[in-house]
C-alpha cells in the first residue's frame, strides 16, 4: 500500500515538475530535447549583460520572476527550481552617433537554462534549449543537444553551471 | 469667461502632464531639477545593451511600458508623452570563467530620459535626471543638470535626442 501511494505521488510530483518547467506554448517549434520556448521572455527583468570580444556579440541575461528573487536575495547557488535565465544575443556594430559605444546589430539567437532539480537530476539540474533567428528555430539536431551546451558551461559547474553573476543593483 | 475656462484647462492639464512624467517617489532624494528616481525600473524590460569603450563601462538600456510599446511599434521619432528610458551603468570586467566576455562590475549610475513634449516644450521634449551609486544620490548641482546631459545628446536631436535604437528582437 505504502508504495502504491508512493506510486502515485512520484507521479503527481513528475506532472507538476513539468508544467513549472514547460513554460506555455508560444507557438514555436520546441527544443529537440523536448523545451518549449519560455512564453515571454522578451519582458523579463535584467540578470546582466555582457560583450563577447572572442565571437563580437552582446548579450542581455534576463530571468523569470523566480530567478530575478533568487538573484536579489543571493540564492544562486544552487538557483532554485522553476528559475529560468535567458540570453539575447546579438551580434556587435558601433553606434553611429558614439562610435566608441558597442552596441547591437542582428538579433543572433536567444538561449536559455530551466532549473528542475529533479526532473534534470541525471544531469546537470538544468534543462538547455536555444532558438536562432527572429524565426525563433530550434537549435540542435537531436535530443542530446544540451551536451554541447554542457561542454561550454563545465568550468563553472560549481556555480550551478551558470556564467552569470547577477549585476549590482541598488 | 473663455480665458478663465482656458486658465483651468491648462492648469489640470499641467497636472496631469506632472503625474504623467513624474512616477511615484521612492524614498530617494529627486534630481535637483525636480524629478523623482522611476518607481521600479529594475524591473522594465530590455531595449538594448552597449559597451562604452572609450570609458569601459556597459550599460542595460530598459524602458517603462509606454517605451517597450513604442520600440515594439517603431514610434520612436518622436517617442511618444511617457515614455520613459533608462540606463544601468557598470564598469566593466572580465568574466572570471570566460575572460573573452567583458561583464559588469560595480555599479555607476542609473539614468533616465522622461517624454513629456508639452511640459518639456521649452527644451528638448524630455526631462534628464541621473542616480549615482548603490545609495542613489541625485547626480548635479542645480536645477540645470540637464544642460551636461544635452551638450553630449544634441548629435541626436534629430532622432528625438535618443542614441539607443531598440535592438532586434523576434
């Protein structure tokens, strides 16, 4: 009896784990590994930003609410589930007017990171999706395509594998 | 008795122009020119990033409602009453795990723009106001601070004294 409830609670906690992770539909296509395109992410609030001098991209680090919370009050090791951090990269231009200020060109892709802690517990806590182009496509051949990004983002595995540290605000 | 309607007519639309470009007061001192720090603009949403590297400093350009509406729409010449942009300034970095990314470090300042063409009408269209520091403090002497922000805008007059151009986005 014990483990059939047990059962049934395993299964409940599954379904409520995917529905924080798994954002609403946007209507674009999902990650080959099976990520929807978090609804909304061009509203978020600011994580970060940065320029890439080694591939001469800008990028905005956007979160969700959970991960704005996490990062104002400093639990960002680990970042706590249902958090989602986005990138928005563009490629770099000068401004015209200010030539010495680096500044965006084309939008490049938008790319991001859901923490779920336990439906990600055979790998890195995350779950890692990209969309490319203003057509929003999804990034990567197969459902492996998190490994690449996994690769990338080894060296601050004890970071809870994020780059990002959140910027200083009042 | 046209005149005197006329004479409360403008005053209640002074009114109205005041609360319009003067958000809620939040405990900081307001800018010496009379405007108040903008209720929440940690939390607007992303109009653009830049690199400054003739002062190495990056800067999140965000905008109040009325702004990511009419970067959205392409109605930013001129923008319309309302809308407000801001700036988050940080020197720079390199990432410690990635010194190829130029990341912030601490904060400068935050910087904000705020339409109202009719109550601004005697100059630009825009009050000018700047916050330095994590303690927010009103940036400039006297009730002309906004003639230093001018002088460095004016190659942009004609693009409604605005140097950011929304950056693509999906």
């Amino acid at each position: 009896m014990f483990r059939f409830i047990s059962s049934i609670l395993g299964f409940v906690l599954i379904l409520a784990g995917q529905a924080d992770a798994e954002p609403a539909s946007t209507g674009i296509q999902p990650s080959p590994n099976g990520i929807q395109l978090p609804h909304g992410y061009k509203d978020w609030s600011v994580l970060s930003v940065s320029h890439r001098v080694d591939n001469r991209t800008l990028r905005a680090i956007v979160g969700n609410e959970i991960a704005i919370k996490a990062a104002r009050t400093g639990q960002t090791n680990p970042w706590p589930d249902g958090a989602i951090l986005g990138k928005m990269v563009w490629k770099e231009t000068s401004e015209q007017h200010w030539p010495k200020a680096i500044a965006p060109r084309e939008f490049v892709h938008a790319e991001f990171m859901l923490k779920d802690a336990r439906k990600y517990r055979n790998g890195t806590g995350w779950g890692w999706a990209r969309w490319t182009g203003l057509e929003q496509k999804p990034y990567g051949k197969d459902a492996n395509v998190a490994q690449e990004c996994i690769a990338c983002h080894t060296p601050v595995k004890s970071r809870d594998w994020v780059f990002t540290t959140p910027a200083e605000l009042p």
